[in-house]
C-alpha cells in the first residue's frame, strides 16, 4: 500500500487573513447594517405588497 502525503494548499485569500490589521468587527457591523437599511424601505414594501 502506498502511503499517503498531505499538502496545505496557501491561497491568496489565507494569506491576507493571517496578516494583522483590517477592520473591526464593531466597524464591519456598523458598515453592514448601513449598507443593509438602504434597502430596508424598498424590501419591507415588497413584503407587505407580497401579503
């Protein structure tokens, strides 16, 4: 029976997200629920057409 070899596959992506620095979680949060009530008022009409 052969034996079996394992390799770690380094993206891009696991690179950049062991570097220090970026935002903070509370700053991505603050960022995401501004971005998501832009289309709060758009999607509850849709909503309420919809029922």
């Amino acid at each position: 029976m052969s034996e079996v070899r394992t390799q770690k596959v380094r993206t891009s992506l696991a690179q950049q997200m062991a570097q220090p620095g970026g935002r903070t979680l509370a700053d991505v949060e603050r960022r995401a629920n501004e971005r998501l009530g832009r289309h709060k008022a758009e999607v509850m009409a849709e909503i309420e057409a919809a029922v």
